[in-house]
C-alpha cells in the first residue's frame, strides 16, 4: 500500500475500527469495541467534522461515528494515523 493511501482521509467503502488514542481515551481496552470492524457507507458533513456512517460487523455500535475517532483497517492490519 502506498503512503499517499496509507495517509489519505478515510473515505466511503474503507473498512474501519475504532482508534487506538480514542479507544485509551474512553477506557475501552477490552470487550467487543476495540475488535469491532465496519464499512464505511457514506461520509456525512457536519459543520466542520465529517461522520462516518457505518454498516457495523458488532451489535449496538452507533451508525454514525466522527471520522478523527476512526483508524483504516487493511488486511488484518489497523492503519492507524495516530501520532
């Protein structure tokens, strides 16, 4: 995978998971949230964030998501964008 797409903005079809920062954030280390894969449907504007509306392969995660609190997964691999 190139640097340009490891890089570039999570966009509709990519697979995501929650990130790492935002999962340490909230306390979520353990249980189904930190395993938890999705594909993006559409990207939602929202003032000066963007949502991320996802079709979820977990239970009772909400639909739509702030897009900085997502890392891209290829392959069995989390791109994260974390600093």
């Amino acid at each position: 995978m190139s640097w340009t797409r490891r890089t570039a903005a999570i966009g509709a079809g990519d697979t995501v998971a929650y990130s790492r920062t935002w999962l340490q954030s909230t306390g979520q280390v353990t249980g189904d949230v930190p395993f938890a894969r999705g594909r993006v449907k559409s990207l939602i504007p929202l003032g000066s964030m963007v949502l991320a509306e996802i079709d979820w392969n977990t239970p009772d995660l909400p639909e739509r998501v702030n897009v900085k609190n997502l890392s891209r997964v290829k392959d069995g691999q989390v791109m994260d964008r974390d600093p």
